[in-house]
C-alpha cells in the first residue's frame, strides 16, 4: 500500500474566532501539526469550544504535535480533521499540517 503525504498552511486572521483546520471532510489516523516558525504567540487547539482557557494542546513557534487516534487509545479509528480547531494569541499566526493519504 503506497501513502501519499499531503500539507498545508492554515493562518487564523484573529485571535477573536476559531477557525476550523480545514472545512474539507478529511478523516485520518493521525495528523502531525506544527505551528509557525514566525509565530510570535500561542496556537490553541481543540474542538469547536478551544479557547486560551480551553484547548487541548498550546503550541509555541515551531512546536510539533502528532494528533493520533491510536495514541488517544482509540486504536484504528480516524480523526476528522474538520473538528479539529484553532484559535492563535496573536493575530495571523498559524500552523502547517501534514497528513497521510492512500494513494
């Protein structure tokens, strides 16, 4: 089975509105997020509620984090990508996103 790797870059305009990663239905087993070299605050992630004072991880300037089913405990299972939301501390500051699909 070949895998095909696919990224992008995801910028939130303002830290007053989460935004989605991606609006596309994209469902994985696991996507590697890294926030910006050039970011100068926090990237909050979580579900549709994340916030500074709710997120399930906080991300400095060149920080990685692999969100993975598997190591959730969910073993095989796949994690829309959809759901997943960000909100940054400092306007425009954002994540690059790398994925692996069958290809």
């Amino acid at each position: 089975m070949a895998l095909k790797p696919h990224c992008f870059l995801k910028t939130v305009a303002l830290t007053t509105t989460r935004e989605q990663l991606t609006t596309n239905n994209i469902s994985v087993p696991a996507v590697l997020l890294q926030a910006e070299l050039s970011n100068t605050g926090y990237m909050y992630v979580g579900d549709s509620t994340v916030s500074s004072t709710n997120y399930g991880v906080c991300l400095s300037a060149g920080d990685v984090y692999t969100l993975s089913a598997e190591e959730l405990g969910w073993g095989k299972a796949f994690i829309s990508m959809k759901d997943v939301w960000l909100v940054p501390s400092v306007n425009t500051d954002g994540v690059s996103c790398m994925y692996l699909e069958r290809g």
